[in-house]
C-alpha cells in the first residue's frame, strides 16, 4: 500500500498559494497552474506585477492578488483568510518561494545583512507553513494529497564564497525542509525540495546591503520558466528532492564524493 506521499497531486481545482510571484520562478508557476485549472494565491510586493500577472494568464479570475511583504504576519494572515474562502477551509499547495540575496565578504558585512536574508529566505517560508498546516491537514483528511514546496538552491547543499548569508538561509532551509517531510510522511501531506542553480531573473536586481559592483560566480543556469515546469512535475510527482542543471547538480554531487577536492576548487585566491 503507498504511503499518503506517494499519491499524485492534482492541480485541478486545487488551491494554491505562491509566494514571491511578481517575476521569475513564481511568476511561471502560477501560470502553469492556472492553466491547469488551480486557483492560485499569488504573494508579492508589487501590485502592478502581480496585476500583470493575472493578465497574463489564460483564466485571470483564477489568481487572487494578496500585495504585502512575506516577513509580515499580516499579510500572511490575509493569504490564509483567502485561502479558506476558497478552499473551504483547506490548502492544496504552498510554495514558499519568495526570496532575497546578498554578495560580499563575510567578514566585510553588517549582522543586518545576514537577519534580512534569513527573514525572507528561512523564517518566512517557516511561518507561512506553520500557518497553512491546519489547511493542508484539513484537505489530507478529506483523502487529498496536499503538498508544501520549498524553493532552495544547489547552495544549500555545497556552500560557495561570498554568499555566506545566502548559503546559510538555503541550508537551514534544506534541513529543516527534511524534519518537516519526515514528520508529516504518513500524513499525507507531501514536503518538496527544489533545488535550482543559478536562475534567469530579477532575483540580482535587489541583492541585499551589497555593493552594485560585485559579481555573482554560477556554474549553469536555467530560464525560470524551465525551473517551474520542473517544480511543478516534482509536485505532481511526489518527488522529494530535485536538484536542477547540470551544473548544479555537478556542483553537489562533486562535493559528496570529495569535500576536500571542492574547498580546494572554490577557495578564494588572494588578488
């Protein structure tokens, strides 16, 4: 007999919330979902993106706009309260995607550059889930699959310099993304993993507290809406890990085979 993880997700009629939707990787998953007939709750700061969005999509009425920052309890309050509405008091699927970067020498940063990454990147997708749970037990008791999907990066497996905060933010997210899957896997509530490399977006455009002058090394990269399709097989299949590019998964798996060997290969040369 499968396990409740195992059984595949459908998005039809689902209901899903998407955070960090106004460009990149969300803005590409809401569409796919919407045009397989999800409701989906999209969360961002930019009320004109997030209106460019709906328009983008084949059936507008099916994205409901919530315009707040994803560190805020208020607006995570107000995805919730939509999300009931539409759901009936249940949540088919959270994808915390939301998320910031910084560029720079550890040694060289403030303390506030490290807690404003792991806001966004950590705690935020922490809270969120913490609030969806009741929801997304509420559709497993109903013999649905429901299903939270952290976006992380190849960098929260093999940490690279001069992003220490934002190698921080994805490990602790990786770690803590595999206690919560253990401790809801007879639950039927499924717990994904995605890790992509480097991704075409606005995501560089607001790196946090850093110089404009410093430039982001990437092995690989992927257009964000190549990353969503895979996001959202993973989701529909259950899967509970994928690492994405070529590059990326080199990156990784390199580093299970020979940590010493990868220190060697990205430690920082002196000018």
């Amino acid at each position: 007999m499968p396990l409740p993880f195992q059984q595949v997700w459908s998005p039809e009629d689902s209901v899903a919330i998407v955070t960090g939707a106004s460009s990149g990787i969300g803005w590409e998953l809401t569409r796919l979902l919407v045009a397989e007939r999800s409701h989906v709750i999209v969360v961002a700061r930019r009320r004109e993106r997030l209106l460019e969005l709906a328009e983008t999509c084949d059936q507008p009425d099916r994205v409901h706009l919530v315009v707040g920052d994803v560190t805020q309890a208020g607006t995570r309050d107000e995805a919730m309260s939509l999300a009931d509405d539409l759901g009936n008091g249940g949540l088919d699927l959270l994808v915390n995607n939301a998320g910031v970067g910084a560029i720079g020498p550890f040694a060289e940063a403030s303390a506030e550059r490290m807690r404003k990454v792991m806001e966004v990147n950590f705690f935020a997708p922490v809270e969120w889930t913490r609030a969806a749970m009741p929801r997304l037990r509420c559709v497993a008791e109903r013999g649905k699959r429901s299903v939270v999907c952290n976006i992380g990066s190849v960098l929260g497996h093999r940490a690279v310099p001069d992003k220490s905060e934002y190698c921080a933010s994805k490990f602790a997210l990786h770690g803590w993304n595999d206690s919560l899957r253990a401790e809801l896997i007879h639950d039927g509530i499924g717990v994904t993993l995605v890790s992509p490399s480097t991704t075409q977006s606005e995501f560089f455009d607001a790196l946090v507290d850093t110089d404009p002058n410093q430039k982001s090394k990437s092995i690989g990269s992927w257009p964000p809406s190549r990353v969503a399709t895979a996001t959202l097989d993973a989701i529909k299949r259950g899967r509970s890990e994928v690492i994405l590019s070529l590059g990326g998964k080199a990156l990784v798996y390199a580093d299970r085979v020979s940590p010493p060997v990868m220190n060697g290969i990205l430690a920082k040369r002196g000018d």
